[in-house]
C-alpha cells in the first residue's frame, strides 16, 4: 500500500481550540432536518449537519514493532458468545488501518489518550522514543493528551519531544536534527509549581472551514504516585475534571462549542472483549474505575471523552452531569486497536448532536498490507539497535507470561533482584517487584533470526524499560506486614497491586474480604517462618518501590539503603546464570501466592 501524502503543517496550527465532532449520515437521516438547500444563484450551500469523523488510540508505549505474546492480542466476542484471540498491533499495520479508515472521509482527526512513550521496546526505548514520535508524525496524529509515561525522563525530556532538538546527553543519532513532534501534546493539568501554569498548551482547536473543535488534554492527577520522583520535580498535578470545566468555559468564551477530553485515566469493563457490548442491559454492564466519576463530572459542554492509563477496550456511554448519555471511549493499548467515532456537527449551534454519536472499536489486524514508509522506519532504526539488541542473555523452555495477580515473569524479576540483592548484602531476605513495572512476558518463539527459546537483551528491555536501581532497604517484620497489606488497602483499594515475590515468600490473599483483612496475616511465612513482627528483614526493590511508589508509603520508610546496579542488567546476570541453551529456565509455578475469591 502506498504511503498517505504527508499533510504540510509542521507548527502551523492554532493553539487555541474547540472539540472532535462525528456523525454517520445514516444514523441521522431519520432524527435531523434535511440538509442541502441551494441559494438564488442555485450554488448549494453546506449541509447544517457534518460528520466528522474522529480515530483514536491510547498507550502505544513505543511499540512499533508488533508486540509479543499476550501484549500482540486482543479477545474478540462471537456471535454465540464464545471467544477467540486474534494477533494484533505493529505500526506497520496501524498506518495502514488508519490510512484506509480515513479513505472517504474529508473531516477526519487523528487523537490520542497519552502515553505514547515511556515503558517502550528497545527498538525506541533505546533512542529516547525519537523513532515513536517519528511513525506518529507520519501516522499524522493530530493531537494528544500527555499521559504518566509521557514524564518518566521529566519535564524537559516532554519539551524536547514536543519541539525537537538532540538529546543532552546521547546527541543526535541521525544525520539530521530531531524536529520534534508535528502534533500538540496537550497538557491542562501539569503545571509548574513556581508559576502555576500548564507546562504544554492546555487545549488545541482543529479547524476545517467553518467547523471547529476543541480538545483538552490532561493525565490522571495521581500522575506523582506512579512516576520516579526524578520525573515529575518542580510540577503540580491538578484535579482532571476542574481542569477540564475550567477549559471547557475557555473555549466556549471563544465560540467554540464543541469540545472534547483526552484524558489519561481510565476503566475496567465488564468483558475482556474488545467487542463487548458495554452499554448491554443486564448485570456486568458498563465499567468501574476512575473514569466514571470523571465522567459523571465533567461539564456537559464535553461531547466526548478519550480516555486510556487502564490499557482496557471500551465503547461505553456514561451519564453527564445533565444526565444525559455521552461516549467514553478507550482502544486498549499498544497499537492493537483503534476507534472510529463519528460525531455530528451541527453548523447552526457549532454543537455536537449527542444523540447521533457512534462509536466502534477496530482491531489492528495483521492481515493487511505492511506501510512500506513504516516499514523502514523500523528498519532504518533496527539498522542502529541491532548490535545491542540481538546479543542473547538467557534461554527458556516455554513462555514465561506477565498475566495473573502473581505471573511467572514477576517471580523471575523478583527472583533476580533477591539474587543481586544478595551480592550486595548476604543478609538480603526478600525481593519484592510492583506489578506495573513488568511491562511484558518472554516468549519462546523467536522473535527474528535468534533461535526458539533464547532470549534476547532487546527481549529483557521490553519486559523492564524503566533503568531503575535494585535498592536495599531493612524493613522491621511488622512494617513488611504492612506493606503486603498495602497492596489492598488506602489508594490500592479499589484496584490492587499485587507485588511480586521472590522466593521463600508465602501468604494468603482472600478476596472475598475487605480492604487490608484481605492479606491473611498469619499466613505469611518466609521460607515456612513466619514474619516475626519485631525482627529486621533486608529487602529489595527497585528505587521507584524504594520511594513509596504505586501506593506503598511504608517503603518509603526503610533504613540501611544501599543503592545497587540496574535492574535490567540484575535481570540479564541471572538469566545467564540459570540458564543455558543445553538447560533452558523453565516458568515458574506462580504459586508463592494463594488466592481465594
């Protein structure tokens, strides 16, 4: 398929914006007015009503190539509601699904729910995600929301994206000068604390003849809790929904009427389904999670929220605060999916029609023909990554996954960082690793020209992209024993973080208990001890669980901290040591945790 016609617009757009209108003609034939009429000199006029259409997707995390195992698949719902699996994502494809999406349609935008960078794949984790920002330019991305990964190297790396410009430390790879991004990210939210203003513009209007559209952008405002602290210094992180009400009255002020969010926070539907119906009568209907609230809450001035952060695939409708129903929309993660939204512009208020919006998740088949100006693009950056990327670290028997509340590739990392915890200090007791920072599993099947079962650097680097430090931390028996009940208690309360353990390390979940009573205290046990309350006991973890991260305030409180090597690097040292291509690693069990639901 030949490459879409780059579009000439390189920092010529407007800042200041209005929302993404959609709408289908067919779903409005019945509901509107007739809309072409012709003036005295017989020249038509534009329609009242104009479908705009409006593609979306979230949480690509520089994942150019087609992602792996799990993460390459989505679950589609049948017609006699069984399911079935199909392989999905890779930009190639994306291009060329978006490309053919927007064939017929002269209104059309391309938005993101954030997180395009951050926690990516070698192949652009390795560049500074200069090669993301690359495809997504030639993907003529339009606009999107910055999301909590957007901060992972801090606010100035962010700029340096938006604008261009070599890295600081790295220098150029290239020939040629990075130019940054041809598309706005969006920033309501994230101000700097000395001036109090938005670190990136607020809000953009896309603008084509007479229609106009605002978008505001904002992540989720518990951005700090998730990120190294390193990463989001000298920033404030506002509420979402009095951010986007305040922006919302901005744009109206301007005359923009229609108006929609992307924002980085999300849901969890009823169904794994990308095609679940989620809006469905019935019991499990609809979503839970942040987003909902959010939802609820936002002015009714918004006609459409983009949402992401969960990595979940929804097309639901939640009530405004007007009670009337409005889109909320989310296309998983990774590349796999993408929405098409067709909202309907009314040129006499410059509103959205609510009534008449529509909205699908498509899957990002690989059944198509490859991008060819993608395809280079990945190889023209593979070309670079290569001599570091293909080196083999390990070898393994079968698939080793990163699903379930304890998975095979958190008991390896954990496994791993209790073995160079070790090194550092004999005394090293436990290791314990944050579910969201395994971002992928190992899969046996080679990936390119390596051979089934071996494991390669640019493998390990997609699994742990994030160049944190193993830390030592003592902790007393009854501070641990809090910890794990922190992990179902206060912020992780509604949505748990299993950490991941090494080794020796048992206990009990209950589920069907409440806040921190789930973790069943005295099944906790270390190497069949159990936790002596009053005791010292040497922990690991990464330095991002060493600051408090993701919920867990009482590892922000060890003492005796040692600083120790990379956790990538802690990774690889114990692949090679476990592991050979005569004696592969095996998966392991995942039953250090006992569940009961």
């Amino acid at each position: 398929m030949p490459a879409a016609p780059r579009r000439t617009r390189r920092r010529t757009y407007a800042f200041l914006g209005a929302t993404a209108a959609l709408a289908t003609a067919a779903a409005l034939a019945a509901a509107l007015p007739a809309q072409a009429h012709a003036d005295k000199g017989h020249h038509p006029l534009p329609s009242r009503y104009q479908d705009v259409q409006l593609l979306s997707f979230n949480d690509l995390h520089g994942n150019l190539e087609p992602p792996s195992g799990s993460s390459g698949r989505v679950s589609e719902l049948q017609p006699d509601g069984t399911t079935k699996t199909i392989d999905a994502g890779g930009v190639e494809y994306l291009a060329t699904h978006l490309r053919k999406a927007r064939a017929g349609h002269p209104y059309s935008i391309t938005a993101a729910g954030g997180d395009m960078v951050g926690a990516s794949p070698l192949l652009s984790g390795l560049f500074h995600d200069e090669p993301t920002i690359e495809a997504l330019n030639k993907l003529d991305l339009d606009v999107t929301s910055v999301g909590n990964h957007e901060f992972d190297e801090g606010a100035r790396e962010l700029a340096r994206l938006q604008n261009g410009g070599c890295h600081p430390t790295d220098g150029c790879y290239n020939d040629e000068e990075f130019e940054g991004a041809d598309f706005p990210y969006l920033a309501a939210n994230v101000q700097d604390e000395k001036t109090g203003k938005p670190i990136l513009k607020p809000y953009w209007v896309w603008k084509k003849r007479d229609v106009r559209i605002g978008f505001i952008g904002v992540t989720l405002e518990g951005t700090p809790g998730i990120v190294s602290a390193d990463g989001v210094k000298g920033l404030a992180f506002k509420d979402e929904v009095e951010t986007i009400n305040k922006y919302a009255k901005v744009l109206q002020r301007q005359g923009v009427q229609s108006i929609v969010a992307l924002i980085h926070e999300g849901g969890f539907p009823a169904s794994g389904a990308y095609n679940y119906n989620c809006d469905s009568p019935g019991a499990g209907s609809g979503i839970s999670g942040p987003i909902v609230d959010i939802a609820k809450n936002v002015t009714p001035a918004v006609d459409a929220l983009v949402t992401g952060h969960t990595h979940q695939a929804y097309v639901c409708t939640v009530p405004d605060p007007s009670g009337k129903p409005r889109m909320v929309t989310s296309a998983a993660s990774f590349g796999r999916l993408y929405t098409d939204t067709t909202l309907t512009y009314d040129r006499f208020t410059g509103d959205i029609a609510r009534t008449a919006v529509k909205s699908a998740n498509h899957v990002v088949t690989r059944d198509v023909p490859k991008a060819p100006d993608m395809t280079d693009l990945i190889s023209r950056w593979n070309t670079l990554a290569a001599p570091i990327g293909n080196r083999a670290i390990g070898y393994i028997s079968a698939d080793i996954n990163n699903t379930g509340t304890e998975s095979p590739m958190g008991d390896l990392i954990a496994d791993a960082q209790l073995a160079h915890g070790r090194e550092l200090d004999p005394k090293t007791s436990l290791a314990l690793m944050n579910p969201g920072g395994v971002r992928a599993g190992l899969t046996y099947q080679a990936k390119g020209a390596e051979g089934d079962g071996v494991v390669t650097y640019a493998e390990g680097f997609t699994v742990q992209p994030f160049a944190n430090t193993v830390n030592l931390q003592d902790f007393t028996g009854a501070q641990l024993i809090q910890v794990l009940k922190e992990q179902v208690s206060g912020v992780n309360a509604a949505a748990p973080k299993i950490l991941q353990p090494s080794a020796g390390l048992t206990y009990t979940l209950d589920m069907t208990k409440t806040g921190a009573d789930r973790v069943v205290t005295d099944s906790i046990r270390l190497n069949g001890a159990p936790i002596d309350p009053a005791a010292t006991y040497r922990v690991a973890t990464n330095s991002f669980l060493a600051g408090g991260g993701d919920g867990f305030p009482t590892l922000g409180q060890g003492t005796g901290d040692l600083v120790g090597g990379d956790d990538l690097a802690a990774l690889e040292k114990y692949l090679t040591a476990h592991s050979s291509a005569a004696s592969p690693l095996a998966p392991s069990a995942a039953d250090r945790i006992t569940v009961v639901q």
